[in-house]
C-alpha cells in the first residue's frame, strides 16, 4: 500500500510532523554549536596545510669553541645547521648572515637537501671585532632555495666577540 515506506522517524510519524517540523527539530542550538565547531576545525586543518613550510632551519651553536681569532683579523664562531627539505623533489640551497658590518659565512657555496629529507651543514660565521659590542650580539642565518626565492627561513642567533 501506498505510504508503507517512509523516509522518517517513529516519533516524527506518530506526531504527525511535516518537514518544516522536522528540519525545526533537527536545527536546535547544540546541534548548529557543534556544526560550527567542526567546520572551523576542518578550515583550520586545510589552511595549516596549505600554508605550511617546506623548509625548516634549526641553528645550533657549536659550544666547544665559543668565538676564535681566524686570519685577517677576524673573530669566527661555528654554528651546525640542520636544514629539512619538506618536499618531494631534492632542492638547492643557499645560505647568507647579516646582523653585523663586514659579517660573512663560509663555506658560502650551494648545497642540495634529498627530497624529504635532512642535511647537516657546519657553517662558520666571521667578523671583525670592532663590528659589534663585547659579548653577544645578535646575527640573522638565512637559507633560501636556490629555485624558488620564497621558501627562505630567517634564523636568529648569537655571535660572541671577546671581551
């Protein structure tokens, strides 16, 4: 007979609700709380995933020697990079310091990090002594890909000159 099957609840159907009745029933306070807090959830994943860097610097200061004269009269210190390459292909990489007058890195040639992978790289910065205050001053190590001038990272770190 017609009307046997019927796309509802028992409660709907013994009360006699039409749709308007229902979809009232459906959209109560908790129920749109709980859609909303899901929905800024999956915008929230979708947009960290879509922003996310490719690239990732940690800067490690070399504690065996602080700070040591090198020729020319500069004051060096060495620092351990770890440099990950977030994406699927290898990518070139580049590095450069500033923060200080006459600041320079070495080795200041190109490397390349495997795809999806991690390279360490020992670096030593160097300036001349009167290029900053005694004690810590603070210098920038920046890493950018080679192919692509937008995936760079900005690291922060210290430079010790003698006193």
């Amino acid at each position: 007979p017609k009307g046997l099957i019927r796309y509802t609840t028992e409660n709907a159907m013994r009360r006699h609700w039409g749709r308007k009745e229902i979809l009232g029933h459906v959209m109560r306070p908790r129920i749109l709380i709980y859609s909303s807090v899901l929905v800024a959830l999956v915008i929230a994943l979708v947009w960290g995933l879509a922003t996310r860097s490719t690239l990732r610097v940690d800067v490690i200061k070399d504690r065996s020697t602080l700070s040591r004269e090198v020729e020319g009269g500069l004051i060096a210190n060495v620092y351990n990079l770890q440099v990950m390459n977030m994406t699927e292909k290898p990518r070139t990489f580049t590095l450069s310091v500033s923060g200080l007058d006459q600041i320079r890195i070495s080795p200041n040639k190109p490397f390349e990090v495997d795809a999806a992978g991690l390279k360490a790289v020992t670096v030593e910065v160097a300036a001349p002594p009167e290029s900053g205050k005694p004690g810590s001053n603070t210098i920038y190590i920046e890493v950018k890909a080679a192919d692509d001038q937008t995936v760079a990272v900005r690291e922060k770190t210290a430079f010790l000159l003698p006193q």
